[in-house]
C-alpha cells in the first residue's frame, strides 16, 4: 500500500470493514518465534500482517496498559471517565439516553425538579416542527453539559498530573505493539488471512470500475 496516497476517507472506511469482533489469538501463538526483518520491505509487510491478525490481542494489551496506569493514579480512572462523557454527549442517541435516565431518577425524589428538566418544546414553523433539531440534557443545551464535564476532566487531569502519566503509558502501548509486529514471525494463517484481505481489497477497485 502507498501510504502517502492514502486519504482520511480511505482509512476510515478500512477501519470500518475490519472486523474487531474475531477473538485474540492464543496466547502460546502470540508469543512465540520472533525473528529480525532482514529489508524494509519484509518489515512493512510482517507489520501489516500482524497488526491485522492479531488486532485483537494488540487492543486487549493496550487496554491492559492504560488500565494499569489508571489504577496507579486513580483520578486518571475519573477524569477518563468525565472525557468519555462530554465526547459521548455529542452523539444525539446517548445525550437523550442520558437526559432520560438522570430525569427519571430526579422524578423518584423530586418530581417537580424533573419537571423543570424537561426540554423546551420544539418550535414550529408554518405549522411544521422546525428542521434544526437541538439537543437538550436535563432541560438544558447539550454545549453547557460538554463544557462542564470537559473543564472537570481538564481540572482532574491538570491537578493530578495523571495526563503526562497516562500519555505516557499510552506511548509504551503502542511502543511494545509495533516492537512485537515488528519481529514476531508471521505464520501461515496469519499470511493467507493477509492474502485473502488484499484479494478483497482488489476485488472491490475491480468491480467498482
């Protein structure tokens, strides 16, 4: 692949057809017969057979590595938690999801608190709603909730000092993922499962034309 052709929609959409559901290779596999690339293009090749084939397990290692960072520094788990959310809110299903269900809690102590938290009604406009649909969370717009939740996160990351430490982390994931597709031997299954990819890959170009 030339990657210097490659565009944002292209790797979007290749990242889209990849499926992340196939379960990790076994662990004895995983971790056996490295050998050093003997030209670059062997070693471009071996990295992309193996970040695709073992794609599962390099996700599960990444994983393991932030979770070991964060319960170091346990307001890292917190002010993760807080970024999820405020980019989470941006997804028109979950901000009401999330209004919804904070709503219906408030109801079982305070019903006329959760009836200040309902959303405005829509305006209407010759007799139809009108097209630009705003979001509200608990009565209010979604912007003040991403605004809050995201100067929480940066006070958490700032006070804690828990950012450098789990960019840090995040780095040496990624680090020891390369390391490993680097010099871990491609099998048999791992080459035809590339094989077969790249068929597809150029079966596609084909009957698009």
């Amino acid at each position: 692949m030339d990657w210097g052709n490659v565009t944002a929609e292209d790797l979007i959409g290749a990242l889209k057809e990849i499926d992340w559901t196939s379960p990790p290779r076994p662990l004895n596999e995983f971790l056996s017969k490295f050998t050093i690339p003997r030209s670059y293009s062997k070693w471009s090749s071996r990295l992309k057979c193996n970040l695709y084939y073992y794609r599962t397990n390099y996700f599960i290692l990444i994983l393991l590595i932030l979770g070991v960072a964060c319960i170091l520094r346990p307001l890292a788990i917190l002010a993760t938690a807080l970024s999820a959310l405020a980019i989470a809110f941006f997804n028109d299903s979950f901000a009401a999801s999330f209004s919804e269900k904070v709503t219906r809690t408030v109801r079982k102590f305070s019903p006329r608190l959760a009836a200040k938290m309902r959303p405005p009604h829509m305006p209407v406009i010759r007799g139809r709603p009108s097209a630009k649909k705003s979001v509200y969370i608990c009565g209010q717009p979604r912007l003040l909730f991403v605004l809050l939740f995201s100067a929480a996160s940066f006070l958490l990351w700032y006070s804690s000092g828990s950012l450098l430490y789990v960019s840090w982390a995040y780095v040496i994931s990624i680090f020891v993922t390369v390391l490993h597709a680097s010099f871990r031997t491609p099998n048999l299954k791992a080459r035809l499962n590339t094989f077969r990819e790249e068929f597809r890959a150029v079966w596609r170009n084909y009957s698009e034309l």
